[in-house]
C-alpha cells in the first residue's frame, strides 16, 4: 500500500475548494427575470397619525423670567437641560444664543441611603398582612 504525504492531501483540498468558487462564478443567464404588472389603483395610501398627548412634554420652570431648567419627555426618552448662571465667568451661550447648557439624561440613580428599599419593602409587607391567612389544613386524625 502506498502512503500518501500531506502535501499531497493539501493539494487536493485546495484544487476542490478552487473548483467550488470557479463553478459559483458562472455567469447567470442574459434573459431578463419575468416581472408581474400590478394593476393601478391598487395601491391604497396608509396614513399613520401620531398621538400627540404621548409625544412630548416639556417642563420649563422660570426665575425672574429667565429659564432655569428644561425638562423634556419625548416617548421613552427623558433629557434636562439646565440654564447657566448669566453672572458666570464662561460664556457658553457666545456662539449660540442660547443660556441652556447641553441635554443630561439620567441614565442610573443611586439609593445610598437605601430609602426606597426600605419603601418597598414596607409595602410588601402591608400587602402580605392585607391578603387572607392561607388555609391551614387540620391534623391527621389519631389512632
């Protein structure tokens, strides 16, 4: 029997992958592809009309006229935009025009002082004192 050295085994691996892209690459045919006429009319227009109460709500609150903070809700999305101190020594409303400084949003809160655990914690088990004690089955019967 005759031994076969890896080069050779390569070889052939490599002639066969070679001949699997040639035979991908084969030019498809010159024929145009057969369409389907679509009658006219039959487009019907979808129209799709917002609901504005959800859309977007914006908080401003004022001192002395000037706007101290924005707070805008748009869909899931909530940003606060606070005003600059018009005494500070950076101007960044030169360019602008605008006394707001950029959109923040509130991406995670802490609770150091875990009060809102303590919240919830207490309303669950205001809850479970509430609900009706589970019914306690009676003893098995003596012998």
């Amino acid at each position: 029997m005759m031994r076969t050295s890896p080069a050779v085994k390569l070889l052939a691996l490599f002639l066969l992958a070679n001949g699997g892209a040639a035979y991908a690459q084969t030019k498809p045919s010159d024929a145009p592809p057969k369409l389907e006429r679509i009658e006219e009319g039959s487009d019907t227009p979808v129209t799709i009309v917002p609901q504005r109460d959800e859309q977007r709500k914006v908080r401003e609150t004022r001192d002395g006229g000037q706007v101290r903070e924005v707070e805008v809700k748009s869909g899931k999305s909530t940003y606060t935009m606070k005003g600059s101190n018009p005494a500070s020594v950076t101007e960044t409303s030169v360019g602008t025009g605008s006394t707001l400084r950029p959109p923040q949003w509130k991406v995670l809160e802490f609770d150091l002082s875990k009060k809102k655990q303590a919240q919830r914690d207490e309303e669950a088990a205001a809850a479970a004192a509430a609900a009706p004690p589970a019914a306690v089955p009676p003893p098995p019967p003596a012998k």
